[in-house]
C-alpha cells in the first residue's frame, strides 16, 4: 500500500504561450514585510513583480525556487578580487541572464552603472509584451 496516491502524470508539459501568461494572476509580494499578500495582480504588474524577484533572489540559494529563477549578482559583487571595471562590465550580463528567459520579456537595454560609495548604482530598461518598464537598483 503506498503512502500517496498513485497519478498518471503525462511526461512533457506543453509551454504556455505569451497571451496565456498575460493572463496568469499571481500574489502581489510586498517587499517592504518580505511577505506574500492575499491581493492577486496580472499583467504588467506581474511582470515587474516578477523583474524585482528575479533581481532580489540569489540563484541557485532556495530550493522552493527553479534554477531559471534569481540571478548570480551576489557572487559578483561579493568577488574581492575582481575589479569594479569588471563588475560594471558583467551586471549587464547576468541582469539580463535572470530576465531574458521568461516569454513576456523582449528585452533588456539602456544599461547605466555607477560606482558611488562602495556600490554600483544601476539602471536599465526592460521591454515586455504590455509595454516597457525602468529599472533603479543599487547592487
């Protein structure tokens, strides 16, 4: 007797296309309490949602998480060894490495990086299927 039931499950899945994750709702995440609240966003809303956690999650850190989402920033930044030059040159990548992936994001560009003060001040703008957004971080 097995202790969960037995599914057929269909290998595969089939992917979803880009109207279809337009119209996904998913929980708005307030990042000041660091918790999910019980109010439900769509569109472009989701999307910079999305952009923030993808920007604020390490990769590869959270189990709960695939390893499409987050970013490898924090190593980066945290490289003692490798120059402010460099980083200015990398965050470009890997930003764009964290968002490209997911179908409603067209593109990553307008890059701006500012060393002030022990950190790297960043803008860039993202192109979605509803429109586009900007971005300000400071890594």
């Amino acid at each position: 007797m097995a202790l969960s039931p037995e599914l057929d499950i269909a290998e595969g899945s089939e992917e979803m296309s880009v109207a279809e994750l337009l119209e996904l709702k998913t929980y708005r995440f307030d990042f000041k309490a660091k918790r999910l609240t019980s109010e439900l966003i769509s569109g472009l809303e989701a999307i910079k949602q999305f952009i923030l956690m993808a920007l604020h999650i390490p990769r590869y850190a959270h189990a709960i998480y695939s390893p499409d989402t987050g970013n490898e920033l924090h190593e980066l930044i945290a490289d003692e060894d490798a120059s402010i030059a460099f980083k200015i040159v990398e965050i470009e990548r890997l930003v764009t490495e964290a968002l490209i992936y997911d179908a409603r994001i067209e593109r990553v560009h307008g890059f701006e990086v500012e060393h002030i003060n022990d950190a790297l001040h960043v803008s860039f703008r993202v192109d979605t299927a509803l429109g586009a957004l900007e971005f300000e971080e400071v890594l």
